[in-house]
C-alpha cells in the first residue's frame, strides 16, 4: 500500500468524558464510511485540556491502556478495521503518568504506545506537574499502513524527535495536540505563534523527506476561577503535509474532520532528488546531546 | 548593541571575476550607505556558479583567503566600518579546496572561516567534485555585531546545524546560497520546493529562537554545452526571518539589495515563551549521530 486515506478528527471539547468519547465515536464512523484508513484524534481529547491549572484531583481523569478510552476505541476500530490513534492521559502506575498515543490496528490490538519525550510547563499548560517524560527511544509503530513516527505536541517544535523517528524508518509523523492562542496576545503575536507551529513542522517533513499529520483541538477553554491567565483559545489548524511541506489539507478554526490522502512513496522519489541523508556529518553531530556548548 | 542593520546583496552573474567583484563593491558601498552594518554576499558571488560540470579547469577559479577576493573586500569593510561575510571557493593546499564564507569585522580583520560541511551533488550541483567537507565545529564567528552562526547553503536543510550553532551561542544564522529551478520541472514543483527551501530555514530559526538571514544570487546561468540538463535558473527570494520563523524582509526575482532591521534581543523573549531548550531530551538523542537506525 503506498496511498493511505487520512482523517484527522478536530474537535472541541464536551462537557462530559463520556460525551467527547461518544463524540469521537460517531466522527470515527462517519470518517471510516468516508474512506479513512488511518484516523488519528487530537491530544487528550476525552477532557478538557486540564492542564491549565496544577490540581490532583486531575490525576483521577487518567486510565490505563486497557481502560474504557483505549477499549471503547478500540473496539470500533476492529469493526471499522481502521487504524487508529488515540491520546491518553495514561496512568502506568499509582506513581507514574505519561501523555501517551496509543496506535490501534485493524483487527483492535494495540500496534503500539508511545510515550511524550518533550514535556512543557508554561502559564496554562502545566503539564510537566501530570506527565512523567516517556523514557522510550523515538521508534516508530509497524502498522498495516505503514510505520508510523507518532509524537505528541510540545515533541513537534524538536527536530531531533523528528529525525530520530524517520532515522528509524518513520514513512509518515503524527503529532496529536492541543495548542492555542492566549487571549491576552494581540492578533498578530497569534498569527505568528500559529504559523510558527505550521512551519516548524512543515520543516520537519522537508529535512525528513516523510509527510506528516498534526491533529489539534479547537475552541475556547476557560481557565480556572484561580487562575493568572485568561484560559486558551485552541487554535484547529489540524493538516496533513507531503515529503517537501506542501499543505495537503487544512482545517480552518472550527470543528471538523480533515480528510487527506497520503502517498507514502512519493518520499522515495523526493529523497533521491534531495538526499539530504546521505550527507548527514555524523561525525560532527557528537554534541547535540550537550544542553549548552559552552 | 541588539538591533543589526543588515543587507543582503541578491546579484545577478557577471561575465568576469572582475566585473563581480566590481559589483559587489558597488553594492556594499550603496548598502552601507543605506545604514547596513552587516552585510552578506550570495554563495560564490566572484563567478558564475561553476558546479554545474565537473571541469579540472575550474579549479583555477580558486583563491586562498589572502587572496584577491577577500583582500579587496577587507579593505572595503574596513573603509565602510561594516561587518562583512564574504563567500569563497577556497584553495587551502594543491590538495584540499573548500566552500568556504569568511567573516570580516569593521577594521578589515578576519574575524573567521566557516568551511561548508554538507556538500552536496545532484545533477547541475557537482560540488562533491570541487569542495573537501569543512573539518570544523559548528561553531559561531564572534563579531562586533554578534555571534553569527554562519552556514553555506547546503547546510540550510539539516537541522542538526542550525542546532548545534545555537547551543554554541549563534544569535543570528547566516546562509549564502546558490540554489534555483531546474527549467525542465514544472511551475508546481518550482512553487514546492522554493516553499520548501523557504520553510525550512524558517523552521530552523523557529526551533531555535534565533534570527535567520538566507542571501541568494538571481538569473539564469547555462549549464555547459556538454551537460545533461538545462541550467539553473536562480531563484533568488534572499530573506530575513525573525526568531518566530516570521518573515522580516524578503526578495523577488530580481537583482536587488534587502534591507533588515534585525533585533536580537527578540530571541531572549522569545525563547522565555518558547522554552525549547530546557526540555530537550540529550538522554536520548544519542542515535542522532548514526547514518541510520537500522
């Protein structure tokens, strides 16, 4: 297979888990009866984004892979015999609690999990307070459409994350997310924050030679009565890109399901007219692993 | 000083060595005029660019960094008390040539030598023939406009360099270039990759929180009569990115000289509100440094 039907699933938030679940359901079903393959969903998006306040009472919205999210979705993924990603605010243990996407084949098993390596902490998105720091190793997840380099959000501003993933053979990164506009920032701070997160992954795609899926959520959700900020105005733009960064598809800042099909052999051909890998100077990349070359 | 007038000389080729270094005289005399105090010439702005076939004879081209080249232009530097980045096929032995951009400071000193270090070699762009890889570091030029993280065109699509500038301390990534259209792709293919070659860069400053300034020659320049393909037609679009990847000041097709009024202390605010840095993952980014992960 070298054409995979995508569907990327951007939502706003409901009131109710059990509502954004039921949500997620019927737009999966519809976007499967459209022809989609391959459908991923936006970061945590069985909640609100919750992360704008530090609060522990939030650590009893989590679950664990074989919860009601994962075997719900999954479920129907078997009887739609699509491949699925799902966010996960996932609780491993009583102690550890990773942002997790969880990748569902078509028969319902688990391809794979992995676990968000880049973690935030800014005023709204308090997320270093929930999420330990996945402790894999950037490997993509083999599935029946392909191996699939999936990250998740903050991940997306990392070329290395990138790079790792397609180094090991990535043919398409997926990157769920929930980003958005602080009410507070004038329009044209917005417009550059937004088209800094399309072009900093559109690089992405270039330099790796692999399309690429980001998925986010949209709409306004209120902070906190407590909190400093204004809460986050969540801003959709959820697109598909080819292996040289062209826009493919992309949502404008409203609820809806983008459709986009992706061919994963097109990367073989635009590799060998930029073989950017070929002259990779590992032997000078030694100290991207320092934190500061001073 | 944290605002850097910088130009950026867009030219055309010349039919002489003479005569394009003439030009470029010219055009940094009316630059500095204009209030530029860092100026940055295209990549191998003394000659038509060569590489489009591989010819012993073109090595006659070369120059040692005492040479005509860099002495005609020092002085100028020094006469207009500007920051000069010069490009230059370097003849460093009778053994090993390189691409090579030095850095002049405002008394006519050389404040450094970057030595490309990606090189690349597709149809048209022989340079695997002409330029030994750089055996440097990656390391910033320090001068008395900043720290320049000066690259070479080729570099312009790695990641990898742009990063290990910045964590050297790079407040400002500089690239001369020579890149442009196959005439035989069509307009669509054209539109992606200059995007691409755009948007890359862009990416890189993005994922950096630094200032980019990418500099290009223009026109049509015939490949030799023997060639399999039909030339190059330069696509000039020499710009100045901010920290947010947000575009400055940019070129058309056309002989030109950009004008940028570039302030570094943006990346400080920018990078307090997108901490890159403190989250990267050095724990395991270790696998960066091998050609693939198979």
């Amino acid at each position: 297979m070298t054409t995979v039907n995508c569907a990327l699933i951007q939502h706003r938030c409901r009131d109710s888990h059990a509502n954004n679940l039921a949500a997620s359901c019927t737009a999966i079903r519809r976007a499967a009866a459209d022809g989609a393959e391959l459908i991923v969903l936006a970061e945590l998006h069985g909640s609100a984004y919750f992360c704008q306040s530090e609060d522990c009472a939030n650590f009893a919205l989590a679950e664990t892979i074989d919860g009601t999210s994962v075997t719900t979705l999954s479920a129907l993924a078997a009887e739609l015999r699509i491949v699925l990603v799902i966010s996960l605010f996932e609780r491993r243990s009583s102690a550890v609690y990773h942002n997790s996407a969880v990748v569902v084949e078509r028969d319902g098993s688990i391809a794979g999990v992995y676990r968000k390596m880049h973690i935030p902490d800014d005023p709204g998105f308090y997320e270093k307070f929930y999420f330990t720091p996945g402790d894999g190793t950037f490997t993509p997840i083999a599935t029946s459409v392909g191996k699939l380099g999936v990250l998740v959000c903050w991940d997306q501003w990392y070329p290395e994350a990138a790079r790792l993933m397609a180094l090991a053979g990535a043919q398409l990164l997926i990157y769920p997310t929930a980003i958005g506009w602080d009410p507070a920032d004038d329009s044209a701070e917005q417009q550059r924050q937004l088209d800094a997160w399309l072009t900093v992954q559109r690089g992405h795609a270039i330099a790796n030679g692999v399309p690429l899926l980001a998925v986010n959520r949209v709409g306004f959700e209120a902070a906190p009565a407590a909190a400093a900020h204004d809460g986050i105005e969540f801003w959709g733009n959820s697109f598909a890109a080819g292996p040289q960064g062209e826009i493919l598809a992309r949502a404008a800042v409203e609820e809806c399901v983008v459709h986009a099909s992706v061919d994963l052999h097109r990367s073989e051909q635009v590799r060998r007219i930029w073989p950017f890998f070929r002259d990779r100077r590992i032997d000078a990349y030694a100290e991207l692993t320092r934190r500061w070359r001073d």
